[in-house]
C-alpha cells in the first residue's frame, strides 16, 4: 500500500519545482531529479514523489513558454546573457546559478581560474551569482555578483569588478556598485529567463 504524499508535502514539491522552472537553468528532468533527493526523505513511496513532481514541473513548463511569448526581446536575463558571454571572451570567468553559496563558489571558481591556466586559457578574474542570489533575484530584491582576480590584492579585484559593471551597462543593464572590494555588485533586474530547449546553458 502507498503512502499519500501530505498536503505539506505536495506544497513543498510545487513551490520547489516551480521556482526551478522560473529560474530557467535545468530541464524538467533534472528538476525532478532535484526535488527526489530534497524531499524524498520526507517520503516513503518516491514514485509517487515522482509522479507528482513530474506532473507539477511539465505543467509549470508549459505555462513558462506560453507566458515568455509576450516577453520583450531582449530581456534582462538574455542581457546579463551578453554580458557575461563578453566578459568570459576576455578572460573573465563568469558563471550564473553557481554552487550553493558565495564561499563555495568563490572556490570553485578559483580552482577553474587555475585550471585554465595550467591549461593556456587566458583567466585573468572572474565573476559569478549562486543559487541562492537566483532566488533573490527572482523574488525582486536584485541579482547580487561576486567577483575577484588571479592576481592577489584588492586593486585586481576592484579592476575586474570595474569590468564586470562595465560589460552590464554595455547590455543597457544598471549595475549599482561602490567600488569596494568588499562589497558585491548589485544588479537590479526582472527575473525573465526564457526557456529554449535548442540550447545548452553552461553554469
């Protein structure tokens, strides 16, 4: 006999699958997959888990693409697209939706600076939001960017994150920024990520 999932749970599974729809970055499949290993604890029967989280997900699917028809072109998010597709031409590593937190990915995105390098790929900073900026973005309180530089001392990172502002204002974004390198660059933006299944998203 199965075990239904608790109105608690489903409303979990709903709001956790739909905002990972919002976001844009992962595909029906693997937000599925997500939702398993957070909420399957709380589940005896993950088929059922499943199925409902499949249910909700292609659901909030549907309505995304139907609701992104009426989207401008671009939006903020393919402008921010832009932005860090240049800065990641010139050297400067820029990741969206990465790593859980900003200790976690400052070092993640460390160890890629230096992969790059013992690989000849020219890394001089970087830039990067983690998953938990996506979620304040997408509830309209701003998308918030770490940034850094191989090179030690506090004057290399200013100089990336004059960049990194640079490169924004350049998509017609309006980064807000005091020039501190202990302080984050701010991004006042409206979460739009349009969702196109014919391209692959590098994180």
């Amino acid at each position: 006999m199965t075990t239904p999932l608790s109105a608690d749970l489903f409303d979990d599974v709903c709001d956790f699958v739909t905002a990972e729809v919002m976001a844009g970055y992962l595909p029906t499949e693997a937000i599925v997959d997500e939702a398993l290993a957070r909420f399957g604890q709380n589940s005896s029967d993950h088929d059922r888990l499943r199925r409902a989280a499949t249910s909700v997900a292609e659901r909030a699917m549907v309505a995304h693409r139907e609701a992104q028809q009426a989207w401008p072109t671009p939006t903020d998010c393919e402008r921010l697209d832009a932005a860090f597709a240049a800065l990641d031409n010139v050297g400067v590593v820029a990741r969206q939706h990465y790593s859980c937190c900003g200790t976690c990915g400052a070092d993640e995105i460390r160890a890629e600076l230096q992969q790059a390098h013992k690989a000849g790929r020219p890394a001089r900073g970087y830039t990067f939001f983690h998953v938990q900026d996506t979620a304040h973005a997408m509830s309209g309180e701003g998308l918030y960017l770490s940034y850094g530089a191989h090179e030690p001392g506090s004057d290399a990172a200013v100089a990336i994150g004059h960049e990194v502002v640079a490169a924004l204002r350049d998509q017609g974004l309006s980064p807000a920024w005091n020039g501190k390198v202990a302080h984050r660059i701010l991004l006042p933006l409206e979460w739009r990520r349009r969702r196109d299944d014919s391209r692959s998203y590098r994180g």
